[in-house]
C-alpha cells in the first residue's frame, strides 16, 4: 500500500516536473527578446540567442530541483512531536539514476561551455577588413568620441547602419565601463590602456551609452545617446562636423 | 489566540517596518544636497542672464565668510542654477583660479554647444587695470582654471551639451569679493538655448580636485563646490 503510494508521489513529482519544465522552456523562449534592451546590433542578436539557449538548457535542471523540493515540502513533512517513523521505501545506490544523472550533467555543461567559447570567439573576432575605427574616451563624467582619419570629435556617438565598427576605448583618469546595452558592447575603459571591441550596428534609431565603473560623483549622469543612421546620413553628418572643428 | 497573536505581531511589524522604509525614502526624495537656487534674470523676452564665479577657494559664494568645512576647496559661486524654459540664457562665469592643462585639450579647449559655437573673454592684463576681448571657438587647453560643462541626462528633458574652457587668470592685481580678496577675473561670457523642462548637469572638467582620483577627488567629488545642476522650468 505504501510502496503504491510512493510510486503516485514519484509520479507526481515527474508530472510537476514535466510541467515546470514546460513554463521555464517557454520564459525562456519569450523572455529575452523583449525583457532584454532592443537589439541594434550583431553582438547584441547572440547575446539573446545565447540567454535564450541557456535559460531553455538550464529549464529542466530548475524545473528538476523545484519537482524535488515540492514533493518534499508535500511528502516529506513530519507534523507532531513524536520521531517520525521509517520511511517504508528508500532509493539507494541507483546505478541508472546516478548514470542518467551525470551523463545529462556532462553532457549540459560540455553543450553549454561550447556554446559560450564560441560566442567569445565571435566577439573577440576580427573586425573584418573595413571597420569603422571610433576613438572612445572616459573620465570624469563625460564620453568623447573621435573619428580617426578626419578631425571630428563629439560628446555623442553616431555609426552607421551595417558598417563594422571597431572602438577604441580608454580612460584618462580613472577606470570607467564603456557599456552600450542595445548593441551587446561592454567594456572596461582603463587608464594608460586601449581596449578594442567590435560590433556592426544592425538596426536604426537611437540608444544610450552609460559607464558601468563607479567613478565618483557624477558617475550616474555619465550617460550619452548614439543614434545608428544610414550610411548617406553619417556620411553627411562627419562631413558637416568636420566643417565646424 | 497564540496564532492569531503572532500574526498580529507580524502584520504590526511588517507594517511599521514598511512605514519607516517609506519614511526614510520620503525624507531623502525630499532632501537636495544643492544650496539656495540662482534664477536666470530676464532681460527680454526670451532672453535672461545668469551670473556666476568660480573661485581658488571657498571664501566667497554660498559657502559664507569662513568657507564652510572646506575653505581651501575650489568652488564655484552657485550650484543651484534655475532657468526658463524654451529662453535663451547668457551667461557670464567671473573666473578667478589660476589653471594648468586639461586632461583632454583637444576636445574640452573648445567651445560647445554655445549660440554660434563660440564664447566672448574678457582677459586682464596683469596689474588689472585693463581687458583685452576676443570672441573664440577653442582656449590654449595647456592653460586652463576651469570649465562649465553642462549635458542633459537622455530622458530628462531637451538633449544639451554645453562645454566652456574658462582660461586661467593672469591677473595679480587685489580686488575684494565679499570677504575674500582675489585678482580681476577673466570674464567668460556665451549664451545658449534651453529646451524643455528638466533638471540639467553641469560641472568642471579641469582636474582640479586633488586626491587620488585622477584629481577628480575632494572639491570635485562633493555637491556645492565644482558641479551642480541647471534646473530648467
């Protein structure tokens, strides 16, 4: 009678199992995309595909956990005084489970530590033959961006659409973050050093950057906007902002 | 009656604790480390005047005849500027620092964001006794006091970005501010436009701190000294 009622808790406990998986598959289809700053660029379309893939990875080990925690708290709880009695039925030393158990988690992190090597791979690549170099600079409490090759400076960013851009990024006084949420770009800024990354922006419109180092005072109105635009309209803009410098 | 006890204690607890929180969260919501508000004059329509120095020290301006905790800090006269909406402000800065290089000359010696793109300074000579004026778009960035250096924070009102290098003082001459004595000022005037209603930063990017924090430290990492806020309404 007991061992009948153990196997309907066990079955209970893969149903809710089954379930919570189910719910954690879904959020984390649907969640990244839109809990997630806008992508406007490459890196930040593999920064979302890789939060979708691990949260779908991790779904069954989470839903796994709290299966087992549920039918714990529903199953397993002694009420009164007294000691409680012997379970009727223990699992012990089962080979397949443990094997199962394993294997899977073998095979889950292998999965998940390619996966995330080849997404570095990919940020740390090569910015390709024609990239868009931009000289960015931190200190206290501004970001000033230079465009190489002509003599334009400016207190916002503006890049052009599918255009390869490699920043160059350095601090003058102390460590600042050089973060661009929408594009999947974040950085350190440090003193003395010249940092590159590389992104190419893939959607119009605008977006803010923010330092992501406390660096004083003023650190959180260390804030400027970009704006993405087509490549006739940076063209015309680098133009114009070489005839003011 | 023992639950219904200890659920009473912990809804009262809940409560008060939450009440407190609130409180708190009240009072520093409420609380401005910035000083007595500045309002821009209006001259004509459209137009107002705002006035402000900035100082070796904290002798003169807000900080009162002692200077406060730190009378050896550079300061600037106000840090509480308040503006109309929509109005163009000229502004005039008196500066009376000695000064050095930027940390970043070729981007903070020029003149931003300013009606035209340039400023007008008034320089002394060295006794005092005159002012030579030039209208200028860029300062020799090797020798500068300060800079007033005002952006906007995106989603905070119209975007904004206003950067003035205010030349080091040459002056050795003795004039009198309040209780103070300094030399004649090199006077530094520009106009620009305000947007729409926000609260606007602002503040020096001349290392002239101190400290170990790239000289950002003391004067510059403290309200009421070398930064503030433009409150446009």
């Amino acid at each position: 009678m007991a061992e009948m009622k153990n196997k309907e808790n066990l079955k209970g406990m893969f149903a809710t199992w089954v379930i919570l998986t189910v719910v954690g598959v879904a959020i984390g289809i649907w969640g990244p995309a839109r809990l997630m700053p806008r992508s406007m660029s490459d890196n930040m379309h593999l920064t979302i595909l890789t939060m979708v893939v691990f949260t779908v990875a991790a779904a069954p080990v989470a839903a796994g956990v709290y299966a087992v925690t549920l039918h714990a708290l529903r199953h397993w709880v002694h009420k009164g005084d007294n000691v409680p009695a012997p379970a009727a039925e223990q699992t012990r030393e089962n080979a397949t489970l443990t094997a199962s158990w394993l294997i899977a988690s073998t095979v889950l992190t292998v999965f998940l530590l390619i996966w995330g090597l080849g997404a570095l791979a990919v940020d740390n690549g090569s910015a390709g033959r024609n990239p868009l170099v931009v000289d960015v600079t931190g200190q206290q409490w501004l970001w000033t961006f230079s465009y190489p090759g002509s003599n334009v400076q400016s207190p916002t960013l503006v890049l052009p659409e599918g255009r390869t851009v490699d920043f160059h990024i350095t601090a003058l006084d102390v460590t600042h973050g050089f973060w661009i949420a929408n594009m999947g770009v974040q950085v350190d800024a440090n003193v003395g050093t010249t940092t590159q990354i590389h992104t190419t922006p893939t959607a119009l419109g605008q977006f803010d950057i923010r330092c992501t180092q406390f660096c004083g005072l003023n650190h959180a109105f260390m804030v400027t906007t970009g704006d993405v635009v087509t490549k006739a309209q940076f063209n015309s803009w680098l133009a114009s902002q070489s005839q003011k410098a | 009656m023992e639950r219904s006890k200890a659920f009473g204690t912990a809804l009262a607890s809940i409560l008060l604790g939450g009440g407190a929180l609130a409180l708190a969260g009240y009072a520093l919501a409420s609380a401005t480390p910035h000083q007595g508000a500045l309002m821009c004059q209006a001259t004509t329509t459209g137009n107002c005047t705002l006035t402000i120095s900035s100082f070796p020290d904290s002798l003169a301006g807000e900080h009162g005849k002692s200077g406060g905790a730190h009378p050896d800090w550079v300061s600037y006269s106000n840090d509480n500027l308040v503006a109309p909406a929509n109005t163009t402000v000229t502004m005039t800065i008196n500066q009376y620092d000695s000064g050095g290089a930027l940390n970043n000359k070729a981007f903070f010696s020029r003149v931003w964001g300013t009606n035209g793109g340039t400023a007008t300074i008034s320089t002394p000579n060295a006794a005092g006794t005159s002012y030579t004026t030039a209208t200028v778009s860029k300062v020799d960035g090797t020798n500068v006091g300060h800079t007033f250096t005002l952006r906007g924070i995106p989603g905070n009102g119209t975007p904004i970005f206003v950067s003035v290098p205010l030349p080091a003082d040459p002056a050795t001459n003795s004039v009198t501010v309040g209780d103070a004595t300094y030399s004649s000022p090199v006077k530094v005037t520009f106009s620009f436009k305000t947007g729409t209603p926000g609260v606007y930063e602002w503040n020096c990017e001349f290392p002239c701190g101190g400290s170990r924090e790239g000289q950002f430290g003391y004067a510059m990492s403290a309200y009421g000294y070398m930064s503030g806020t433009l409150t446009v309404k």
